[in-house]
C-alpha cells in the first residue's frame, strides 16, 4: 500500500481493488485502525463520505458502506446534521 498525507497525523493507504477483501472493508479497516491508533480520536468528526472519496479513490457506496460498518460495530456515532464522530 502506497502512504499519502492527509493530514499531520494521519496517513491514507491505498485500497486494493484487485484484492480479495471488499473494499468496503478495506476502508472500514483503515478507519478502525486510525481510531484505534488515536490517530482519529474520541469525538473527532470522521471526513466525509465525499472527502473519503477523493482520498481513497473510491465509490460513494464505498465510502457510505464502510461508515455502516463502523456505526454498527459502535465505533463511531452520526450526529445529525453535523457528520459522523469517533466514539
């Protein structure tokens, strides 16, 4: 995987889409690894699906099914009308 800046302290990976792994759950895995890191803290806003996007070259469904994955393991929390936060 290729390291990109996103921003001071937290480092985007590329997502394989020739890889057996959803990318889907490729993301999620990402994400979960930067909140368990604290490189996404507790109560910090996640980016948004269209950030997530761009960042990580992906689909809208992508970026929107890998945040269901985080909501459902109790990862993160959305708040409506602000964005989805770490919890």
């Amino acid at each position: 995987m290729v390291a990109h800046a996103w921003s001071r302290s937290v480092t985007i990976m590329t997502l394989d889409s020739a890889g057996a792994t959803p990318l889907y759950e490729q993301l999620a895995e990402i994400l979960r690894e930067q909140i368990r890191t604290r490189k996404i803290p507790p109560n910090r806003k996640l980016p948004s699906v269209k950030a997530l996007q761009q960042q990580y070259g992906c689909a809208q469904g992508t970026a929107e099914h890998a945040i269901r994955v985080l909501k459902a393991e109790g990862l993160v929390k959305p708040v409506k009308g602000k964005g989805v936060y770490v919890i």
